[in-house]
C-alpha cells in the first residue's frame, strides 16, 4: 500500500474474536520492525454489542485511531458491522466480509428488520468487496469458532503479509490445543485468495 501508515478496522460482536484478530496482527507488525498502535472499542461485548478495533502500523504511528475515510481495510466479521462502519474506509479500500448475520436488540425485537440486501448495497459503494463464508471454513477446520482466523488468512492474503510471522502469531496468541485448527482455517483463509476463490 503506497501511503507510509497502514489502518485496518476491524469490526464484529462480542464473542466473535475480533480482540484476538487485532493481536495477532498488531504482533505480526511489530514481527515487520514497524511502529504499531491499536484501539479497542467495546460496546456492551458481553451481550452481542459491538466490537471495534483500530489496528495502524508504519514506519511512524502517532495516533491509534483511524479517522473517517482513511481505513485500508474493513475486516468485518458480521454483515450489518461492516455496513456500519463503512464510512471509515477509503475511496479505494477493500472490505472483506464473514457471510454471518447476528441480530442486534432492534431486530429480535422485532422493531427493525435486518436489511436482507445489505451486501449488495456494500458492493455497490466498494467494488473490492469480498464475502467469505469463514463460519463454514472454520467448521470444515473442526471449529466454528476459529472463523476469525479465517478472515485473517484472507486479510494476509488480500494485504500481502508475510505468512511465516502470520503463522508464529497464531501459535503464539491462540491456545495451545487449538493452534492445529486455527492454522488449518488460517491456511484455507489465504487459500480462497490465491486460488482465484474471490
């Protein structure tokens, strides 16, 4: 990416994995020798609420929060998240989408509906959009849960990050009895973007 700071949001609910997400790329960077700075918004996690998380890292990072219309990366782990926060991506930035629908308060009350066309509204304003059925993969792998480190396989792929430091951070920050499984949907992660998959 040609701008010196790289700003990746990363979006979802609470439980989904986000935190970890942010860990495991913030050490991979800091792997890079760069200058790293990460943000931690939780809104009511514990219930279903939002998670975000700001991760920027270059040669100098001065401030740990992205401002609109700078991220690189929209990393969402839920469709209508990544439909909230996408005013903070760039012009050109990429979005990248778990294909899973989590019903906020509104919806299971039945106040709201969830918007059924929320992806093809997101396509329409980013064409670099790429949905990702990473629940799935990460059953395939052995466990649903793991569907985190499926979208960071895609976002390693998708921004070019180096695979060996990808993998050390896994080991390093999942549990010990999951690294085979995480490794596994990191591996098919990556694998979606370079066999053509998107």
């Amino acid at each position: 990416m040609s701008k010196q700071v790289t700003d990746i949001l990363i979006v979802g609910v609470g439980g989904q994995g986000t935190l970890l997400t942010s860990r495991i790329l913030a050490d991979v960077a800091v792997q890079m020798g760069y200058d790293v700075k990460v943000s931690e918004i939780h809104g009511m996690a514990q219930r279903g609420g939002s998670v975000v998380t700001q991760v920027r890292y270059g040669e100098k990072v001065y401030s740990p929060i992205i401002k609109k219309g700078d991220a690189d990366i929209l990393l969402a782990f839920e469709k209508l998240e990544a439909a909230r926060w996408l005013d903070y991506l760039k012009p050109d930035g990429i979005v990248i989408i778990n294909d899973e629908r989590v019903d906020p308060l509104p919806v299971m009350s039945g106040r709201v509906k969830y918007p059924l066309d929320i992806v093809d509204k997101i396509k329409e304003k980013v064409p670099n959009t790429r949905l990702i059925n990473a629940t799935e993969i990460a059953g395939q792998c052995g466990n649903t849960r793991a569907a985190n480190v499926v979208l960071v396989g895609v976002l390693a792929a998708v921004a070019s990050l180096p695979i060996a430091e990808m993998e050390n951070a896994i080991r390093r920050m999942v549990p010990e009895k999951a690294i085979d499984i995480n490794l596994k949907a990191f591996e098919e992660g990556m694998n979606i973007i370079s066999n053509g998959g998107l």
